[in-house]
C-alpha cells in the first residue's frame, strides 16, 4: 500500500504534457523492472516488449509497484513478479477492464515460469483480445 500512496503523489507531482507524463511513467516501471531479481526481470521485460507490441495504446504505470498497462488511467493487465510475495510463479493478470468475457467464466489471471514462443503468441493474443 506504501508503494502505492508514493506512486500516486509522484503521478499527481508531475506536470507537462500528458506524453511527457507517460514517457516519464515508462520510465518508472522499466527502472522497477531493472530492479527484479533476473528470473522476474526477464519474465517482465519480455511482458513489457509484448503488450506495448500488441497494444500501443495502453500506458505503462506502476500499480502496487508493480508494472501495469492502462486506458485512460484505467489498469488493463499487470504482471506481479514471483519474488513480490514469494510465491513460486509470476503473474499476469487482467483487470475488469479486459475484454477478455467468455461466457459465465473465464480466468483472468495466469501464472508463468517462464516464456516460449508458444506462450509469448498466447500472451499477445490476450492482450489485443483485452483491448479489444
């Protein structure tokens, strides 16, 4: 929650036009992301080249210090690195803003060890789905 209350004062700091603001929150996650012990380093900076490939029209912003992709200061999808909370996997997951419906159900969240060309075509189908 610290983590958050500081990335809210330092997006409510910034002044300029809004692709100064978004070139400086892109700034802020990939600082975050060199920050990750390398299994999640790797896991994000490959996420990271994916959604803004699929995608260009969400921001990147932190998110609970966590890198996250948005619309209109709305959170898309996000990945939470594995060392966050000592789990065994990282995360990728969506947001009710993701036009990912299916039905009655779908998941919105997948867990990742690590990234094949399967996986990284799957993740951007994903992504151009949520947007729509």
């Amino acid at each position: 929650m610290k983590e958050h209350a500081q990335e809210q004062k330092k997006a409510a700091a910034r002044r300029g036009s809004r692709a100064e603001k978004e070139a400086a929150a892109e700034r802020d996650v990939l600082a975050k992301v060199a920050e990750m012990p390398e299994a999640d380093r790797v896991l994000a900076e490959r996420i990271h080249a994916i959604v803004r490939a699929a995608a260009p029209e969400l921001t990147p912003k932190l998110w609970y210090g966590m890198p996250a992709y948005a619309r209109n200061g709305k959170v898309v999808c996000h990945f939470q690195g594995a060392h966050k909370f000592g789990t065994r996997y990282a995360t990728l997951g969506f947001s009710d803003q993701a036009a990912l419906d299916d039905g009655a159900m779908w998941p919105v969240a997948f867990g990742l060890t690590e990234l094949t060309a399967a996986t990284e075509e799957r993740i951007d189908a994903l992504v151009r789905k949520a947007v729509g």
